[in-house]
C-alpha cells in the first residue's frame, strides 16, 4: 500500500492568521513548514481511501491528481477533519463513508444537505476496502467522545494512525496498534508544551514506543515547533520521492533536536 500525507498541519494550519514567527515565515515563503489540515490518502491496487477531509481537501486532490475515492474514514467530528468533504462531494456523488456512529452523525448532520452512502462501524470490528483491512479503536480527545484511531493492514503490512488524542487510551487499543510497521502519531507540539487534548513530541515517542511501532511520523504539526528544515528528520523535497519504513525514524533510536515531522505530500510506501 500507499500512504500520502495530504495535510499535516493542526486545526489552525501553518501558516497561521496573524503570526509572524520563524516558522510561519518560512511557511509563506514557500518551505516546508507550510501544513494544511488534516486528510491521509491510503492507495492500494483496488483503490484510494481518505482518512479524514479537513477545510483543504480541495487543494490537495487538486495537486495529487486525486478525481476519484472508494471512500472516506472519518477519526472524529472536529471541524479540521470533515469539513473538506462538501468540496469532494461535488467531484463524485454518493461517497461512501466510515466511522462510528456519533461520529457520523454529528458531521452528516452538519452536511444534511449531502447524501453520501453511510457505513457506521464499531470499534475493534474490522472492515474490508480496497483489498485492506481497516479497525477502528477508541482514543482519548477531550472533551469529544468516541474518537477513533485506526489499523490498516494489507499484504503483511501494518499502519497505525493515532488520530487526535493524548497518550493514555485504553488497553484495547494499545494492543490493537502493537507491532506496526508505521505509526502515524498525534504531536502538536515540541516537548515543553504540555496539552490535554493532544500529545506533544515526547508522547508521541513515548507512543511509539508503548506499541513497539518500527518507525514513526508525527502529523497534526503546529506552528510551535522551529522551521521544518530545522526541526524534522524528514527533508525530502521531491513530492515523488517514497519513503519505505526502513528509511524511517525508529523510535528506540534517539534524534537530538530533530523530530520525525512529517510534511505535507509525504508518501510512504509498504
Ligand atoms: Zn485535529
Ligand atoms: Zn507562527
Ligand atoms: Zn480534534
């Protein structure tokens, strides 16, 4: 399979309105740490699934030539993560779309003007799409409830996507994301900053660890962290370029500095 991070960035995006720091400066100038919000593509030979359609869905589809999906996964109803699909849904009609139920109630509510093809899913019960298996688990987000991380699995491979949460989740869901060959993590921000809603880089390290994840990258970036050039591990600027889980950051090793910050059209292949 395939995994391009279409967005990046927080619920706010970098650059940020009215923020003038190094980072959101280079962000305007054209780098790296330019971060639009939330969506994860997932290709396999069968087909394309989006994990969550924040505000820019339009621009990403746009610049990876993206015309057609097989469906969409929403982790949980903030705005940052769903409110892009109202711009895929005048592409393609009936977009077929995955979460649990609250979930999808609450964003099908806000889209009632839409029709698209619902599937509401539990946590741990996993479902088959494009020749993968997709489970979701519960994470912890507050106060929103019932938010959902995700396993994807195809061909012996392994991803674990975190979704929005902190570090203490149940159990279950430790367990359900134990051994991947890639996690992609929640990290808002650089360790001094504690958060309640989110982790920071330690705690997503510190996740990584926890579930014996291979290799890591961080998602969900503010604008906290230095220049990405400055701050990430992950430096390629030719959008084709494919990343495999071996050229990754494992988190057993330690990177002074440096975390593994992804970047926006950031592709993994496994
Ligand atoms: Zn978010
Ligand atoms: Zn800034
Ligand atoms: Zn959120």
């Amino acid at each position: 399979m395939r995994i391009t991070l279409l967005g990046t960035g927080d619920a706010t995006g970098t650059p940020k309105i009215d923020c003038s720091c190094p980072t959101c400066k280079d962000a305007l100038n054209g780098g790296q740490s330019e971060r639009l919000r939330s969506a994860i593509l997932v290709e396999t030979e069968k087909g394309r699934v989006l994990i969550d359609t924040g505000p820019d869905l339009r621009y990403q589809l746009i610049r990876e030539g993206i015309t057609h999906v097989d469906g969409c996964i929403w982790t949980h109803s903030h705005y940052d993560h769903y409110a892009g699909f109202v711009e895929f849904h005048r592409i393609q009609k009936h977009v077929p779309v995955y979460g649990v139920t609250t979930t999808l109630d609450y964003i099908l509510n806000y889209l009632h003007f839409l029709q698209p093809k619902r599937y509401d899913v539990r946590f741990h019960e996993p479902f088959e799409l494009i020749g993968a298996t997709f489970t979701l688990f519960e994470v912890s987000h507050p106060r929103l409830k019932d938010c959902a991380g995700m396993v994807i699995e195809e061909n012996g491979k392994k991803v674990a996507i975190t979704g929005d949460t902190r570090l203490e989740i149940p159990v279950e869901s430790i367990e359900a994301m134990m051994g991947a060959d890639l996690l992609i993590a929640d990290a808002i921000a650089p360790p001094e900053i504690r958060l309640i809603k989110h982790m920071n880089a330690e705690e997503a390290l510190e996740m990584a660890r926890r579930t014996d994840a291979k290799s890591v990258i961080f998602t969900h970036i503010s604008h906290l962290y230095p220049p990405h050039n400055k701050a990430s591990l992950y430096n390629s600027t030719q959008p084709n370029d494919e990343y495999t889980p071996e050229k990754l950051h494992s988190p057993q090793k330690r990177a002074d500095e440096r975390w593994p910050l992804g970047y926006d059209r950031m592709k993994i292949r496994l």
